[in-house]
C-alpha cells in the first residue's frame, strides 16, 4: 500500500470518527432529558443520576462504534439507564436518604393547603424508595415516564404479566406508605 | 368474592393498565362496592401526586455538564494511544541511557608475534702477531681497538616482524640503532 492510499485510509477513518461523534452528540441531544430524568427518579440523587446518564451514554457510544443497528434508541436507553442504576445502587452509591428533589412551586392560594399538597408530594416522592428494584423501575418507567407495559417489559426483560403484578403491588404500597405516613403526622 | 381479590385489579384500573378482557368485571364490582371505589380514587389521587412531583423540569446547566462530561470522553485519543506513546517514549530514554553509560570499548590489540632476528656473531679476537711488536701493536690503541672490533659491533637495524591476527597484514618494525650507538660514543 503506498503512502497515498495510506493517507486516504487514514482520512476516511478520522473522517467517519468525526460522522459517529456527530450522529451520537446529535442522539444524545434528544435523549439527555429522558435518560438524566429516569436516572433522577431510579436513584433519588441528582448527582448519582449524572453519573449515571454519563455511564449510559458512554455505553451508548461504544455501541455505535461497534456498528450495531439501533433501531429504536430509546428503548435502549431505557433498558441501559435500569441497568446502570441497578449496579450504582448494588455499588452502594446510589442509595439516598431523602430525595432531593426540586421544591415544587406552589400556586394554591391557601398556604395550609400548600403546605399539605408539597408534604404529600414529598411523602410521594419518599414512597418510591420503599419499593423493590423492579417494582421502582416499572413505576417509573409506566407511571412517569410513560411506556406502555409492553415497552416497560422490554426494557426490564420481564413478561408483561409480571410487570403488571409489579406495578399493581407498587401503586397499592405506595398508596398505604403516603396514608401512614400522614397518620403519624396526625 | 373479598375485596382483597380485586386490589390488584383496581390498582390497575387506576392507571389505566388494565387488560380489556377484565374492564367490564372491574366496572361491575366498583359500582357494587363503596369502600373499593374509595380505594380506587385513592390509588388514582397518589398516582396524581406522584407525576405531579416529578413534574419539575431539568436545569439545562445539568444536562449540558453531563453532555460535556461525555464528549470530552468520546473525543478523548483511545487510552491504548497513551500506551504506545508511552512505551515508545520508555523505549527511546532507555536506548539514550544503555548509550551513555555503557563500557569504553575494548579495543582487541592484533595478536603480533615478535621475530628478533639472530645476535649477530660475537667479535672475534685474532691473535696479535708474535715477538712482541710495538708497544701499540701489543696494545693496540682505542683506535686499533675500535678497528678490531668494527666488523662485529656495527650495528645491524633491528628489525621486528609483527603478525597479525590478518593473514595479510604484516608489520616490520626496523629500528636503526646507528644513532643510538654515536650517542653512546659522543658521551
């Protein structure tokens, strides 16, 4: 091979580097929102979520650079941003104590009332962490995110069925963790 | 039938995920039973609260310091460049320093043998001529002396054959001893 046709390879390569980084700054653009979001609410911690979205997205990369069709991203990510929280919170690093969620803004014109509903949203926020891994990502991925449960199996790799014994489970302990935890406050 | 059947049900009629097939059964119930119904709106409410609570947006400063977090990953050279560079680099600083502290050369001296030509013969005496004769026949004078001896002290040039290790290469050294003999005698 002469050093023209070397030259040319070589060009050809940075040029398709610079293509893939294109391509993927341009699909992390449009998905960054969804996946830090389901990070946030999987993990309960802003920063864990950071990294976490930064570890999905690296993955992300490395799957384009191996040529794999993608053929529906964001089903992907979903499935990668469980996983990957699944593992932050196995390592430890994931587990929060309260949320710290952002204040939500109150626009009731009753303070007590105010003061009630940001408590219950709080209360609800709190209800998430007692629930198992898989009863977590079902929720939030069905009731938050918005997937059907057929999307939400397959981003979990469970049967539809199950996910919906999951949800199911998850929406009535939720429900009877917010009712005590405003009994105790009475 | 308890009411404690129908939980799983309900809780999934209250986010809509129910399957067609059991909507009607659902229905039937929840019209029939207060404390259900009651159960549902519950159910309905939370899930109300909980997608409210996570309705707050996302800082863009977030998005972009996890988005530049990532690129600077993505277009960072390949870690296994930095490995080559680096043993290159090793591989040139231990090159430079087995150049600089290695041993002086050791030159090999040709094998030379050396071949000293034979002593000259020694001097021979001739017998002085009978019935006395002069005073300076019988004792000859330093003259006479160094005429007597001329013919075997003159000196012969040295002459030192050097072989070596190359077959082709042979070395005479000849050393004329001429000169250092007239030194002897000026002295």
């Amino acid at each position: 091979m002469n050093s023209l046709a070397l030259i040319a390879a070589a060009t050809l390569t940075i040029d398709r580097k610079a293509e893939t980084a294109a391509r993927f700054e341009a699909l992390m653009r449009s998905h960054e929102r969804m996946v830090l979001a389901t990070a946030w609410r999987l993990l309960g911690n802003l920063e864990d979520a950071k990294d976490a979205s930064q570890e999905v997205f690296l993955r992300f990369y490395r799957r384009m650079g191996e040529r794999e069709e993608c053929t529906n991203p964001a089903g992907w990510l979903y499935r990668v941003t469980v996983n990957v929280c699944h593992d932050h919170r196995r390592r430890g690093r994931g587990e929060t104590q309260v949320e710290e969620f952002i204040e939500p803004v109150d626009t009731a014109p009753d303070p007590q009332r105010a003061l009630t509903d940001s408590e219950r949203q709080a209360a609800v926020r709190m209800s998430l962490r007692i629930l198992s891994e898989k009863e977590r990502a079902a929720v939030v991925l069905r009731d938050l995110e918005g997937l059907s449960t057929a999307e939400v199996a397959a981003a979990l790799g469970s049967a539809e069925a199950t996910v919906r014994s999951q949800i199911a489970k998850a929406r009535v302990k939720m429900k009877n963790f917010v009712e005590s935890y405003f009994r105790r406050r009475i | 039938m308890n009411c404690l059947d129908w939980e799983e049900r309900i809780a999934l009629e209250a986010g809509g995920d129910l399957p067609a097939t059991e909507v009607s059964a659902v229905e039937q119930h929840l019209a029939a039973c207060s404390e259900c119904r009651a159960f549902r709106d519950a159910l309905s409410g939370n899930l109300e609260l909980l997608r409210q609570a996570h309705q707050a947006p996302i800082a863009e400063a977030q998005l972009a310091a996890v988005r530049a977090r990532v690129m600077a990953e993505v277009t960072r050279p390949p870690r296994w460049r930095w490995v080559w560079l680096g043993g290159l680099a090793a591989a040139a600083v231990t090159a430079m320093l087995l150049v600089a502290l290695r041993p002086a050369r050791v030159v090999e001296l040709p094998h030379v043998a050396v071949c000293v030509p034979p002593a000259p013969a020694p001097p021979v005496l001739r017998p002085l001529p009978r019935g006395g004769g002069s005073v300076a026949a019988r004792f000859p004078s330093r003259d006479r002396k160094g005429a007597v001896l001329a013919s075997a002290s003159e000196p012969e040039p040295l002459v030192v054959k050097m072989i070596t290790t190359d077959p082709d290469v042979v070395i005479y050294w000849i050393a004329d001893r001429t000169a250092d003999r007239t030194g002897d005698t000026d002295r």
